[in-house]
C-alpha cells in the first residue's frame, strides 16, 4: 500500500497522521492511502467526478485536436 501524507485540496503535508480523516483508493498493493487535514477537505476530495475510463466504457477520452508539438492535418 501507498501512503500520501499531502492532502490534495490543501496542498498541506501532515507529519501526524493520528486522527486525519483517509479514504483508500484502489486495493491490494497498489491501494493508495490518502489523508486530509480535516473532514470537510475529505469530503471536497470526495465530491469530485472522476473519470474511470479502464472500467466505464462509456465516456469519450478521444481528443481529436492536436496535442503540442503535432501538426493538424486535417486543415
């Protein structure tokens, strides 16, 4: 298991970690623990929509312009 010690709203690095609020992402040895300074950055954290694209076919990743550096052929 992974450990993040960086709450990801806060930008904040806790030396603590005893009473800080986690979620876990993932399982088994690639799981990763993440802490947050209080509950209401957890829950922020948790009320952002994420993608899932190796388990929900259903979004669109296709990004049909050019990425930096290539050229546009279609023009």
């Amino acid at each position: 298991m992974r450990i993040e010690r960086t709450d990801p709203i806060t930008g904040h690095t806790l030396t603590d970690l005893e009473g800080h609020p986690f979620v876990m992402e993932g399982a088994g040895p690639n799981a990763l623990k993440i802490y947050f300074d209080d509950e209401a950055s957890k829950k922020t954290y948790l009320g952002i929509m994420t993608e899932h694209p190796g388990s929900d076919f259903t979004v669109n990743l296709d990004n049909p312009g050019p990425m930096g550096g290539e050229v546009d052929r279609k023009h």
